[in-house]
C-alpha cells in the first residue's frame, strides 16, 4: 500500500509548462508547504470537523437560547419596574436557603431581570438564577447559569461539546490540537492556491482565485472548490485559531504569559473598601426597607443591607458611563465594595466596571474600557465576536458559514485525495502517494535553519502543534528509511531476451 500523494502536486493542478518559470523562491516555499499542509490536513481535519461541527452550533447558540428559554428571559408586561431590590427580595423567597451573589437587571423592556444565587450542589461556575419579572415582580422560574456569560443548560451543553466533547480536562486536547493546526492549514492552502493561480494564469492568461472555474470536471472541480471557498474563509479561520487558542490549556498559558509581560492584560480593579467604610456599611441603612436584622447573622445582614442598596448603586454606576447590560456583584462581606460591571451583549463594544460603596454610594474605583490597552481590547472584541455576542445574529451567521465551509474544505480534500489514487491494474485498497521527500534538504542551508528556526520556536509557544509536528517528522522519517532499504534489498526484476525464431 502506497502512501496519499498530494493534490496540489499534481499536473491538471499546475500546469506542466508552468514549472520551468517558476522563481527560486517559489520552487523551495511550494514543495515545502505542500508537504506540510498535506500531512496536517490529512490528519488533523477529523478534529478540525468536529470542531468546526460543535463550533457552528455554539455559534447560533445565544439566538436559539432566547427562543428556548423564551419564558424566563422575555415577559409581556408593560407599566413601570418595581424597584430592584424588591425584585431582589422576591427571587430570594424562591430560593431562600442560597444566599444571593449577583443581580442582572433587566436591560430592555421586555426582559427580566435575573437574580443569581451560590449553590454548593453546583459544578464550578454555576449559580441558581432566578428569573422575575421587573414589573410585576413575580418570578417567571428557575435555571441553572453557567460561568461570566451566564449561559442556560442548552448553550452550557453545546459549549461544553465544542470545549472538550464532555469529556472533561483531557478533551480539551481535542480541540487545542484543532486550534493550534487551524491557522497553520490555513495559510499554507492560501499560499499553494495563490502560486496555482499565478501558474495558471501565466500559462492560460486568466485563471480565477475567488470563483470557481466552472469550465473544470472531475477532481480538479473539487480542486477549485477547496482553494476558492478556502480563500474566502481564510481569515475567519485564523481568527478562530487565534481566539480559540486563548481559552486552551497549554498555549493558553504561554499567551498569558506573553500578556502579563507585554502589559497588554485587562486592568485589575479594587473593590476593598477601607476600614472606616466597612463600619459606616456596618451602621448604614439601619432600618432601611423595614427589615429585623436582629435575628440574622452578621453576613446575612450585610447582604440584606446590600439587596437594599442595589437601587442606588446602579443609579450611581449608570451616571457614570456603565450602561446597557449589566452584572451587579453582592457581597457578604463589609469590607468589599459592591461591583457593577458590563456584560457581554449584542452591540456593547465596551465593558466598563466600577466598584461602589453601598454605605455611601461613592465610587472606591472603576474601569474605563477606553483607557486599557489596545491588546487588552482586541482581546475582549475577539473574545465576544468568537462566542457569537459582539454583532448578535449577523455575528453568529458569519460564523456558521465559516464552520460549514470549513466543514467542505475537509471533505473537498479528502475527495481529491480519493480521486487522485491509482486503480489501473491495482488488487485491493491502494492509496495515492505523498508528496515527495527532500524538499527541505535541496534548499539553501541558511533557509532551511530559518524554517527549522521557526519551526522549534512556534512548536514550543504552541506545545500540542510542535509535538504533533514532531511526530510527523519521526514517523515519516521511518517510513523513508524504511522504503529506502526495502528498494535496496529488492532486486531488480529483469525483462527476458528473446530472439527471433526461438
């Protein structure tokens, strides 16, 4: 059984004519991305299929989540809101052995607002939320939330699949290896596609690179498919490579890393209030709301006399430039200061935050989405635009066309390698042949310790890509030796003479 030979190494995808005109430098970049994308498409796309699969429907997700959960998330009523501590209060007898940790008010008419509470029976990042309706404070239900998105049971579903396919902290490889390799495929298919074109087009005068040439049949049709839906989607492919690597295990870290020291992470903020503000929270609102302290615990007054003051604090961070959706953190403990922060919404470029004493109600620290750095924003931006939050609806069709698209790619390319392979006169399963070796030992040597370079130092900022890299190169290196001393212990099958007459 041979081995798969590439598709773009052969005659109907370059022209023949073409390849004596070729400069140097395309002559050693084209044997060398060929071989590389060849290999990694081929055993890297059954991951890059099922991630591309999970991360369409985590793409549509949040809009398929209104519709699910359509009862808890949206009301009919219409009139003036209760004040948002009574809503607090209302969620509270629904749930009244939890204690209350944060409050989402509703940001829109028709919305609810959502009270979430901590509960030890939960995983790690979810809380009970509690859903009332701000005008007639009643409550719509319950349902668990899940992390800083506060995504509802479906969306925690599908996330978790496209996180690590339910399979807990060693799925993740799943996906940090798709990751890691996505760009990597990406770019080296933009590379092979563009000198095809330029190839075809110096040899037929025109040659199309965002179209598919219609006039084409068979294997090269697919051909033209896979390059052209290929260049399309090029940049929402590294786009999501680059995201999605943020959130994984290991290059995650290595990214964090080179944030932290390049001072690009998102600004801490302080939410300790000093002592003499703990006693004025520890004295203030006495009375307020009409509630008997006395027979509650020294935390569970503290938080009562913060769902007291969530009306005012919010009023207080709204005059300050924190508007639209928002999460309204709510302390047990006096020495911290209550937190009202943007949330990840449709259309809310920023996420200012700020930190306010309830006693007092004057700002201990805050914020500002335009004063952190330009990194630290694009990180954010990249962040919503890949979970499908930063443009709404428009921002979660764009993303499905790229994963079926991606989806294509991978299957194009399987298909042409199917239809590239030899049947004449073949017994059995024969598969076509790779492309050839040695590319990188006919090079420069200055350009071959350059890639090598580059190679090591990619492999080591991103550890699942240099591993596998590795892998590659060992297991291919065996086969060529292998090969090698199989055609040297073959002997050479010679033709019978025949004469005439005989």
């Amino acid at each position: 059984m041979s081995i798969i030979r590439s598709d773009h190494d052969q005659p109907d995808a370059v022209p023949a004519s073409a390849s004596t005109t070729r400069p140097p430098a395309v002559q050693v970049v084209r044997p060398l991305v060929m071989r590389l994308h060849f290999y990694a498409g081929l055993f890297i796309a059954p991951f890059l299929i099922v991630a591309a699969i999970s991360g369409g429907l985590y793409a549509i997700a949040p809009t398929a989540e209104q519709w699910v959960y359509r009862d808890l998330l949206h009301t009919d009523s219409t009139g003036p809101a209760a004040p948002l501590a009574e809503q607090v209060q209302v969620a509270q007898t629904v749930v009244p052995d939890l204690q209350v940790d944060a409050v989402r008010p509703a940001a829109e008419t028709g919305q609810t607002t959502r009270v979430l509470f901590a509960d030890p029976s939960l995983g790690p990042s979810e809380r009970m939320a509690v859903f009332i309706d701000p005008v007639t404070a009643a409550s719509r239900g319950t349902e668990v939330a899940y992390g800083s998105s506060g995504s509802l049971p479906m969306r925690t579903w599908i996330s978790q699949l496209h996180r690590n396919l339910h399979l807990g902290e060693p799925g993740r490889i799943y996906s940090e290896l798709a990751a890691s390799w996505l760009w990597v495929i990406a770019l080296g298919g933009l590379v092979l596609w563009i000198i095809r074109y330029r190839s075809v087009r110096r040899s037929k005068g025109s040659a199309p690179l965002l179209t598919i040439d219609r006039t084409s049949t068979g294997r090269n049709r697919t051909l033209n498919w896979h390059g052209a839906v290929g260049a399309w989607i090029v940049v929402g492919l590294v786009f999501l490579s680059a995201t999605g690597l943020t959130w994984s295990r290991y290059a995650g870290e290595n990214i964090s890393d080179l944030r932290q020291s390049l001072s690009w992470t998102t600004p801490a903020m302080n939410s300790s209030l000093s002592p003499d503000s703990a006693n004025r929270a520890d004295s203030g609102h006495q009375g307020h709301g009409g509630a008997d302290h006395g027979s509650m615990s020294a935390d569970q007054q503290i938080v009562t006399r913060n769902v007291d003051a969530v009306g005012s604090v919010l009023s207080t961070a709204r005059a300050v430039g924190v508007t639209g959706a928002v999460e309204m953190t709510i302390p047990s403990d006096a020495d911290t200061a209550m937190v009202v922060s943007q949330v990840r919404a449709p259309w809310q470029l920023e996420t200012n935050a700020v930190a306010i004493d309830p006693a007092t109600e004057t700002i201990v620290d805050a914020s500002k989405f335009s004063e952190w750095p330009l990194a630290a924003k694009l990180s954010s931006w990249g962040i919503a635009l890949h979970m499908g939050l930063l443009f709404g609806l428009a921002n979660q069709l764009v993303l499905l066309a790229v994963a079926v698209g991606l989806v294509s790619l991978c299957v194009r390319g399987y298909l042409m390698w199917w239809r590239r392979r030899p049947t004449r006169g073949r017994q059995g399963l024969v598969l076509a042949r790779a492309p050839g070796r040695g590319a990188l030992r006919k090079t420069n040597p200055a350009i071959a310790i350059v890639v090598i370079a580059a190679a090591v130092l990619v492999g080591w900022f991103i550890p699942l890509l240099g591993i596998s890299l590795l892998a590659f190169v060992v297991i291919d290196t065996a086969i060529g030796i292998f090969l090698r001393d199989r055609a040297r212990r073959t002997p050479p099958v010679s033709t019978p003479i025949t004469t005439k007459g005989a």
